[in-house]
C-alpha cells in the first residue's frame, strides 16, 4: 500500500506541475486580484482534490476492511525514506498551489494561507484515509513529514520572500529492485517511484540569494543530500539485516537552479520550471554508515 500511495503522490505532483507550468507560459501574472483566474483555481482544485481522494478510496482502500481511526508507528521503515518523501510532495504541491495563486493576483498573505498549505492539507486528508483502514493506519511520522514540507515552505516565505533552499529528488537504479520486483518495481518508471534504494532526497541552496553582490553564478547550488540503501523490506527485520544490513548515506554535491538560468524563452522557462526539482548530476561526496566515505565523479 505504501508504494501505491507514492505513486499516487507523484501522480498528483506530476500532473498539477504541468498544469501550472502551462498557465506561466500562456498568461502573465496579474498585479492585481483577478477573480475569474481566482475561482477557477478554486473550482479546479476543489475538483482535482475531491476527484483524487474519491479514486484513492475506490481503487485501493475499498478492498481492506474498515476499521474506528488508529495511529500506526511506522517511523523506523525504510530508513525514514517515505517521510522525506512526504516532505517533498508536501513542499511541491504547497508551492504549485501559492504560486497559482500569485499568477492570479491573490494577496501575499492568502497564498500562504490557502497556497502553501495545500500540501499538507490534502495529504492529511490521505492519512484520515489510512486510519480508518484495518490493514493500514494514520501514520504521525507522516502527518510530521508533510508539515515538515509546508513549514520549510512557508517558512522561507516569511523569512526572505523567495524559496532560496529547495527540496530535489534524484535516482539510479540499484540491485536490489531485482530481489523484489513486485515490492521495488519491474521497470525503471516503477524502480524510480518505489526502490528507495536508488532514490536521493536534496536540500539544494542558491548561494547567490544569500549574497546578492557576490560573484557567484546566480544559478549555482550547493546541495546536501539523503538516501538508504541495502533495504528489500521496510522494517529491520531479520531478512534485511542478513542480507544486505542496510544503511544511511549522506551527500555534499553541487547543483543548479535552472530557474535562474537567463532566457527569453517563455517555453524554455516553463520547462526549467517544472524540471528543477530533479538534482542534477554533479560531482559528490558520500559519508555513509557502512563503508565510511566515497567520491563519486558523477552521481545520479
């Protein structure tokens, strides 16, 4: 269920991404209030929103039975991986919905509140899901990633007006997906979604924003980044500690905004847009709990 549900996520992400980045490059952002952009980014959300949460109980939650709401303590499966997972779609979705709202004039004060929240709000509304299902449960590991997500949103709002640190995801295929591949998927589109094992989450921080008279290119980054790997099941259990003991890396790499890359281009900016939440590959440094540190020409 938990892969099902990340696929879900990164289905909803994908597609709101798109839609938004297909407004930046048709219409400009208004200066003022514009009602009609305004409702029809409430009516269309409200729609995707609804929409979604009833397919999700269609498809996947009406075949285990129902239970009265529980909590589940799943904060120690896949080495916390799906929590900063949670943390990213938190993050994106909340900043796809604030900045709907900037291209239709909303007040700085209503992007935040109603923008930048809808992360956590709609994947709260999942968790209420898990915790009247049986088989499942509401996790408050994940309640706290996603607010994790919006905090770090808003809180860069509100304390320099621009996202100056952003959260990327990168991937690369892993041996493991093999060993499960009904578990850690088939096919790289699956293994990308599902085998933590190959995926590294990023805080990557624009170093010209944090000195705007510097020298530095404006679309430097410098990115820190977390994975896990040796990981078939997500528990500790004794299958997982024979096999492969898995274990934490940690990153220091080098990464670009390409939202700051200079053009003309309406398209090309659109594009850059919607892509820059992928790391791109670059030289990197890894300190891992198992095999100490490693250098990596290029990592993925």
């Amino acid at each position: 269920m938990k892969s099902k549900k990340i696929i879900f996520r990164f289905i909803l992400f994908f597609s709101t991404f798109s839609l938004c980045a297909q407004n930046a490059s048709f219409y400009k952002k208004s200066d003022t209030l514009n009602t009609k952009r305004r409702n029809a980014i409430i009516i269309t959300e409200s729609v995707m929103t609804g929409g979604a949460l009833i397919a999700l109980n269609q498809l996947w939650y009406k075949d285990y039975p129902r239970s009265s709401f529980h909590l589940k303590n799943d904060n120690n499966d896949w080495k916390q991986m799906d929590k900063v997972g949670h943390m990213m779609t938190s993050y994106y979705v909340g900043k796809i919905g604030m900045e709907a709202l900037d291209w239709a004039g909303v007040s700085k004060k209503n992007q935040l509140i109603y923008g930048a929240t809808s992360g956590f709000a709609f994947l709260t509304a999942v968790e209420i899901l898990d915790g009247f299902s049986e088989e499942w449960g509401a996790s408050p590991g994940d309640i706290l990633a996603n607010a994790t997500g919006t905090g770090l949103l808003i809180g860069q709002e509100l304390l320099w007006g621009e996202q100056r640190i952003t959260v990327k995801y990168s991937f690369h295929q892993t041996e493991y997906a093999k060993q499960r591949p009904n578990t850690l998927g088939e096919n790289y589109l699956q293994q990308a979604l599902k085998d933590y094992n190959g995926q590294t989450y990023w805080l990557s921080a624009n170093i010209w924003s944090f000195n705007k008279k510097s020298t530095f290119p404006k679309w430097l980054n410098v990115a820190l980044g977390y994975g896990a790997e040796g990981m078939l099941y997500g528990n500790s259990n004794a299958a997982n500690t024979t096999l492969h003991n898995p274990y934490r890396q940690f990153y220091l790499s080098l990464d670009l905004d390409l939202t700051k890359i200079k053009t003309n281009s309406e398209f090309l900016k659109s594009v850059f847009s919607v892509v820059n939440f992928i790391k791109i590959p670059a030289p990197t440094l890894e300190i891992n709990t198992k095999k100490g540190i490693k250098f990596h020409y290029l990592y993925f």
